[in-house]
C-alpha cells in the first residue's frame, strides 16, 4: 500500500507579499527621511500624537502600521495551503495573494502620512485604506451575483477611483471627520451588506464566527479611534501609547480575521437520501 507525498505549501503568495513589503516599507522610509513627499502641512494632525521633531513626526502612529504587514503576511502563509482556501478563494487563488498585498500596504501608506504629515502622505493614507474597502465590496458583490475576478477588477477600480475622488473633493463630516474616512466606511458598510445576504441565502456554507469576529474588532477598533482625536479628555500628546495606535493594531487583527471568514467557506452539504419506509416497501407488505 502506498501513499502520497504531502502536499508541499505554495510559497508564492508569501514570496510576493514580502517582497511588496520590503518594497514599499523601503520606499515609504526613503521618502520621509529624505523628504521626497513634500514639507509638513500637518496631515493626521488631528490626531492626538504631538508631531517630535525629525524626520517620523508621529512615531507610535507610524510604527504601529507594522501590524499591517504582519497581517498580510500572515493571510500569505495561510494561502500557501491552497487546501484551507475554501469555495472561491481555493477556485481563483490568486485572489488570496491579492489581498495580503492590499493588507501589506495599509502599513507603509499610513506611514507616509503620520511619518511625514504631508498632502501627499494623507493622499497615500486614504488610497491605502480604499484598496482593503474596495476589495470587500468587490470579492462580496462577486460572490453575490456568481461572476469571476473580472468583475472584482472592476467593481474594485470603480470603488477605488469612486473613494478617492470623494477624498480629493475634500470636506468634513461630524463624528468621522474627513469625508474620505465617510466613504471608506460607507464601503465597509455596503460590503457587511452583502456579506450578511450571502450567510442568509446558504448558497455556502460560511462560518460566522470568524466574520462576526472581524466586525467586533474594528467596531472596537472605531470607539478606540474616537478617543485619539485632538481636544479628547483622553488625549495625552506626549505619550508613545496613542489610541490611534491601537487603531492600526486592532485594524490589522480585523483584517486578518476577515480572510479568515473569506477562507471559511464551503460547499453546502447535500442532505442524505430518505430511504423508504418499510410500510412502502413491498417486501414488508403482508
């Protein structure tokens, strides 16, 4: 009798999200050390963290956006066994490599703001945070109408482009601030939509606890964020310990988790056949 070699991981999905980090980790460093993103117009400076002097103004809101990378490159471990992928990531895996580098990149494009304060590091910000909301609503709204990842593409460009069009426009809006934060949650919103249609129409079979597990989180998340604005009783500027901080760090937990409620999925069980009563079986009639 014999048997089958293991399955060795698939180590692409981790190969190309570190690279992506160490890439994007060392172009965001570059940038803020040598001032290639433009001087300070205070960008996250409605955050408490008080801006130090050099070249990372906010160190604990900068740093702390290393729980991204982690993230992603944890989605890209878990990939490598394309056997734990489920229903559709396990059918278009290159879809779970996608989003570890979106993940990835959440941390080196909220470094460049909080690290640098400028426009284009709150452009960088707001871009990195449409690619992980758009990619939601997308990877939902496929599932939800059985199309494949052509339809993600262009569902996730149109929410991308849609997102920072609202972000360049510019604005406030109460409780959330700028109106880029709205839109990016407005996208988060509309992706729980359609998550709880699919869990209600078992088309899958979805593991809930991981999705209700990732929504927690970031609601946590989000009541953290609130405390970590300038003029909050709770602001203490010259502290390493930022709210916002743990904002990033709880943000990246969520993320993870919501892969993992993506990888969950199944193929609903069939119900077993109903064998025939013995009252209607001929060879039990009398």
């Amino acid at each position: 009798m014999t048997t089958s070699a293991p399955r060795r991981p698939d180590l692409r999905p981790l190969v190309v999200a570190g690279v992506t980090a160490v890439v994007s980790l060392g172009l965001v460093v570059a940038a803020a050390r040598w001032g290639w993103m433009g001087e300070d117009v205070g960008r996250g400076g409605s955050f408490c963290e008080a801006p130090r002097a050099g070249w990372v103004r906010q160190p604990a809101n900068t740093w702390s956006n290393l729980a991204f990378v982690v993230a992603g490159l944890a989605v890209a471990w878990y990939a490598a066994d394309r056997t734990r992928l489920g229903l559709t990531l396990g059918a278009h895996p290159g879809l779970a490599t996608a989003y570890a580098v979106l993940v990835v990149l959440l941390g080196p494009g909220s470094m460049a703001m909080h690290a640098t304060q400028s426009d284009l590091g709150g452009h960088l910000d707001l871009l990195s945070m449409f690619l992980v909301s758009a990619f939601a609503l997308a990877y939902a709204l496929m599932r939800l109408v059985h199309r494949g990842p052509a339809f993600l593409v262009v569902v996730f460009l149109v929410a991308v482009v849609a997102g920072m069009a609202v972000q360049i426009r510019g604005g406030s809006v109460p409780l959330v601030g700028h109106v880029g934060n709205a839109a990016f949650g407005l996208q988060l919103l509309a992706a729980v939509a359609v998550e709880v249609a699919l869990i209600r129409r078992r088309s899958a079979q979805q593991d809930v606890r991981w999705g209700l597990a990732s929504l927690t989180v970031l609601s946590v998340a989000f009541a953290i964020w609130t405390t970590g604005q300038q003029g909050h009783g709770w602001c203490r500027p010259d502290s390493l310990l930022q709210p916002h901080a743990a904002w990033h760090t709880l943000c990246a937990v969520a993320a993870y988790l919501l892969f993992r409620h993506y990888a969950a999925e199944r193929v609903v069980a069939s119900a077993p056949a109903v064998r025939p009563s013995a009252a209607k079986n001929p060879a039990h009639r009398r």
